[in-house]
C-alpha cells in the first residue's frame, strides 16, 4: 500500500497555522473560518483514509497488522552507538484510530466554532490555534519514537497554553492557562528524565521493540523507573491525582477548546503513552503497571465524587473527564497477560481502554458542544441560570440525554460496551477492584442526570429566561452534535477487538453476562435516584442531603481543598521559606559581594590613580627608588 501522501496530514494544518497566523488579520472572520475548516476537512479524510486502507490491509500469516512506517528520516544523529533522534510517521493499530478520533473531533470542533466563536475579538488567530493544535496531536500520535512523541508532547502543551489563555483580557484565563502550562510543565519533566533513562540503557529511542530486543533487554533493569517516570508525565497530561488541578480551571477557556482539548484529545495523550509503551510494562514491569491500576482508581474515585458536588456545567464534565480517563488507565494497569483471548481475561483490559478512549472521544465532546451550545444562549455556567430548557433548545436536549446514556452505560449506547469491558477486565485482575469500579460507574451514572436534570428539567430560570428567551443554536453549531450523537449511538457495534488488541491478534468481543447485567442494574438504579432528586422543581430530598452532609458537601464543591494545599505548600512553604530565604541570600549576599568587589575596585583605582600623573621625573624617581631598594634587597 502506497503512504507516501501521509506527511500532507501533518503538513496542511501547520500551513493552515502558519498562513492563519501571519495573514490571519487581513482576513474577514468568514474567510478564515473557511480556511481552516476546509484544511481540517482535507485532513480528515486522509485520516478516514488511512485508517480504512491500512485496517483493510490483508494481515500477515501471523495474524498481525503489518505495521508500517511511511517515512522516518534522522533529525539529530548523536554518533554514539548509532543513537539518533527520528522524524517519522508510524501506522499501526492504536495510531490509525487516533488518527480517526483526532480528526472526527477536531473537524466537528472547527465547525461547531464558526458559530460559537462569531464576532469574537480574535476569531483568525482562534483558528490558528486550533490548526496548530491539531497538528500537535496528529504528530504524537504517529511518532516512531518515543523523543518525536516527547517534542509534539510538549507542542500539544503550548498550544493548550494558547488555547486556553485565548481570553487573554480575562485574568481568570490567565491564570488557567499558567496553571495548565506548568503543572504539565512539572509533570513532563519525569517524562523526560525517563526518556533520556531509557535512551541510555537501551541504546534506542523507537517503538520497534521487537528489531531492538537485544538492545531494551540490556538495559531491562532501569525499564521500571524510566516507565514509571514517564508515567509521571502522562498521569500529568491525563490529569491524574494529584497533577490533575489544571483540568477544572482550564475550562475558562472557550467551549469549542473544552472539547477539543480536554475531553477527547489532549487528556488521552497519557492513556496513548501507556498504551504506546504496554509490551515494555507488561514485559519488564508488570508490578510497576499496577500502580497505574491504583492511580488510576483513586483518581477516578476522586473525581466522581467531586462531580456530584459541583454547580457549573463545564466543571461537572471537567471532572467527568478526569474519571473517565481514569477508568482507562486502570484498564491498562489491570492487564496481567500479554496474550489475548477468552482463556486469558486479565489482558482484555488493553483493548478495553482503547475501546473506551474511541467511544469517550464521541461522547464527551457531544456533552461539552452541547454545554457550549447552552452557555451560548443563558451566557451562564451555572446551573441556576438554566432549568426547563428541553422545551427551548429540543435538539441539543436529545444530543445531550444520548450522551448521557452512553456515559452512564446503557445499552445499546456505545458507552456501555466499552465500559463493560473495563469493568470485566477489573473483576479478572481482583473482584475488589472489579466492585470499586462498578461503584464509581454508579457515581458516574447519577451526577451526569444529576447534569441532564438540572439543565433540561429542574426549576426554570423565569426571570431570566424572560429578558432573553432561549433558542436552539444554528446549524453550525447543531450538526456537530447531531454527527457525534449518531457516532455515539452506533459505535458500540464496531467489532472493536478484531482491529485492537494487546498483542495485535484479532478476536471477538463477547459480554460477561453477570458484569453487564450487574453494572446496567447499578446504573439504572443510580439514574432513578437522580430522577427522584432533581427532576422536579423542587428538590426537598436533595437540599435536605446537602444540609444533613453540609461539611461533606462544601468539601467537595471545593474539590477536598487540594487546590487550597497546592496554594499553602507553593506560597506558605516553597515561596515563604525556601525562595524567600533564597532570593535575600541572592539579593544581600551574592550581589552584595559583587557589589563589594566593584566598590573596592573603584576605591582602588581612585587611590592610586595620582600615580598616573604624566610627568617623567616623577616616574623617573619612582624607577631609581625602586632600582636602588632592588639593589640593596639583594646585598642584604
């Protein structure tokens, strides 16, 4: 098969940057917009197309799919043991479905902003962003070694910056976008120091783990720590506990930008590094792979149960994403074989978190263009502001309750097929873990129509409502979630374990009887309490919780207080005693005795610059009385 027109998918959106960047300005918003939702468009369906023709590609008599790397030339050759640094493009299983998910969101993104974003101050250099942005995550995704995947990691983290910081008048953007960028910044650091672990011992930075056997198993005794580091960059990036305290506040930027970035694309940037570097973990580090599991179950924990709590929609699916994303990671961490198959459950997990990452991406990115859409008409994030606007906005409402069944894993909705595989993945690794995760899928059902009835049903916002009647969005901003909707309804049924597996064998999905029965039970029993609590105006039942649990509800409205230690640890501890200490050090100690050397230099020089008189008898006498005291130092 011929991919030599690969590069174009990286190329176009980086032209579309580049031209939107620099002209952008002399440009109506119109023809921007058009200008890069067209280039989006061209992409996508290359990436459709590559996807399809390598997935079509008869696989080998192995069973495998041939992975094929469509172009790698060295950028940065270090002639030591022949360790370079590579630009390429690398076709497998996991990277052709990327490329599907990135180009389906951006592309419903890039239209679904032609009418969210109309009339804003910066539309051009919006779009701009976006197109750098996706250029970014194409780039990881399809990197044939773990350094090109770190240098478009940290581009995905500049364009976040940028994204997220696009209300740059507003300082509570600013502030986001500085959190974001170096609480991502901290994290990526472990993911660097791995890298650069792995390099050395194992003289290779490709993902051709089988060519460079001989070499990784040399250096199999540093494997655990550089996975673990590297780990610490994705957990960074996913938004894992306890680096997880930039997802929230990055909701401050745009709607379109929620969607884009922190609900299908950005946020999975770990979960792929996990998944990238799963025949290592499972290889070389499977005790350390657990760690994921427990990291990734807390954290889902967690955030569930902050969610519950919270009054601002966007802030609800922020903390959604978190757990979500969770559940992917302990999908990965509960993989106890590398082999596939029925006889071997333990490592349907892999599988499962790709399975879950696919359908999440659809879901998720509905919800948040569908909270876009809301906020768009009540300019509000609150929940207060909206109530009763089923009646208002139909389609929107019939997107949103889809995608809310399908978060909360009711079949026939994709959600429930790929969170039922990571539920039967966490009962084969440890019925413990197996019941924690149902629990916390039981939370994910209730606080998300806890969300759906505190929009669409709920107390009305009369007064409100009165002095600016609410409306269904345009069809640039509908037709997204319609096509996300429609993705999310028939994705469940895609033969996902015939195209993703752990060691890349086909085999078919079947359902554990008892884990589906048990977690649609649940779930159903977690939507009817919600109904009973919040679908009426009045909300006896749950106003009579909050006030019963007042302290256990005002802890976790404010997320436990861990932005709180993060704000004591960085200010009161790190700034107050030990950069304050540091900077009078430098500031009284270090300048001072530079500034003590300059001040004797010049004082110095004012004494004996009499010495410097010009007239020869005086240096003439000075020569003798020196001549004459040689002289005598050496008769003496």
């Amino acid at each position: 098969m011929d991919y030599s027109y690969t590069f174009l998918i990286l190329l176009l959106p980086f032209l579309s940057f580049l031209f939107l960047g620099l002209l952008g300005k002399f440009l109506s918003h119109r023809t921007a917009g058009l200008i890069g939702t067209l280039t989006l468009t061209v992409v996508a369906a290359l990436c459709y197309y590559t996807a399809y023709q390598f997935f079509t590609t008869p696989r080998t008599p192995e069973g495998l799919y041939q992975t094929v790397t469509a172009f790698n030339f060295p950028w940065l050759p270090f002639f030591v043991n022949g360790l370079t640094f590579d630009i390429g493009f690398l076709i497998d299983p996991i990277s052709a479905m990327m490329l599907v998910v990135v180009g389906t969101v951006s592309l419903a993104v890039h239209i679904y902003s032609f009418g969210y974003m109309h009339g804003e101050r910066g539309f051009q250099r919006f779009y701009a962003y976006l197109s750098l942005f996706t250029m970014s995550m194409l780039g990881l995704v399809v990197a044939t070694n773990i350094f090109q995947m770190y240098l478009f990691w940290e581009l995905v983290g500049v364009s976040s910056y940028l994204l997220i910081g696009f209300y740059y008048t507003q300082p509570a953007a600013i502030a986001a976008s500085k959190k974001a960028f170096i609480v991502t910044r901290f994290a990526d650091l472990g993911f660097l120091i791995g890298i650069l672990i792995y390099g050395y011992y194992c003289q290779t930075f490709s993902f051709d783990f089988v060519g460079n056997a001989d070499k990784i198993a040399a250096g199999a005794f540093m494997l655990p720590s550089a996975l673990l580091l590297m780990f610490v960059g994705g957990a960074g990036k996913s938004a894992m506990f306890p680096l997880h305290i930039w997802l929230p506040d990055a909701m401050e930027g745009p709607t379109p930008v929620s969607a884009l970035i922190h609900a299908a694309t950005m946020v999975v940037a770990g979960v792929f590094q996990v998944a990238r570097m799963y025949p290592l973990w499972i290889t070389y580090a499977p005790e350390a792979l657990h760690i994921v599991a427990y990291v990734g179950a807390f954290t889902a924990f967690y955030a569930a149960a902050v969610a519950c709590a919270q009054s601002d929609i966007k802030r609800v699916l922020a903390f959604s994403t978190i757990s979500q994303i969770a559940f992917m990671m302990v999908a990965l961490g509960v993989c106890t074989e590398y082999v596939t198959g029925h006889e071997h459950p333990g490592s349907v997990g892999y599988m499962a978190a790709m399975f879950h990452l696919f359908t999440h991406a659809m879901f998720k990115a509905c919800l948040f263009l569908c909270a876009g859409a809301i906020i768009h008409v009540v300019h509000s994030n609150e929940m207060s502001a909206m109530g009763g606007m089923r009646k208002y906005m139909p389609l929107t409402h019939i997107t949103f309750l889809i995608s809310c069944l399908a978060i909360s894993g009711i079949p026939p909705f994709s959600g429930f097929f790929s969170k039922d595989e990571i539920l039967a993945g966490c009962f084969a690794f440890s019925p413990v873990m197996g019941w924690i995760m149902t629990v916390i899928a039981a939370m994910t059902a209730f606080y998300m129509f806890r969300l759906y009835y505190g929009i669409f049903w709920g107390k009305e916002n009369k007064e409100l409502h009165a002095h600016h009647t609410p409306h269904e969005s345009p069809l640039a901003m509908t037709f997204p979630l319609m096509f996300l909707a429609a993705v999310t309804c028939g994705a469940g049924f895609i033969p996902f374990g015939h195209f993703i597996s752990s060691n890349g064998e086909s085999y078919s999905i079947h359902l554990d009887p008892s884990v589906a029965i048990t977690s649609v039970v649940i779930a159903i029993i977690s939507i009817a309490i919600a109904t009973w609590m919040y679908k009426n105006a009045k909300q006896p039942v749950a106003d009579s919780l909050a006030q019963q649990f007042k302290g256990l509800h005002k802890a976790a409205y404010h997320r436990f207080y861990i932005d709180e230690i993060y704000q004591f640890i960085t200010h009161k501890i790190i700034f107050r005693c030990i950069s304050t200490p540091i900077a009078w050090w430098d500031r009284h100690v270090v300048d001072g005795f530079f500034d003590f050397l300059a001040w004797a230099t010049n004082a110095t020089s004012d004494e004996i610059r009499g010495l410097q008189s010009g007239q020869v008898q005086q240096y003439a006498y000075v020569f003798l009385c020196g001549a004459l005291a040689l002289i005598l130092l050496l008769v003496l």
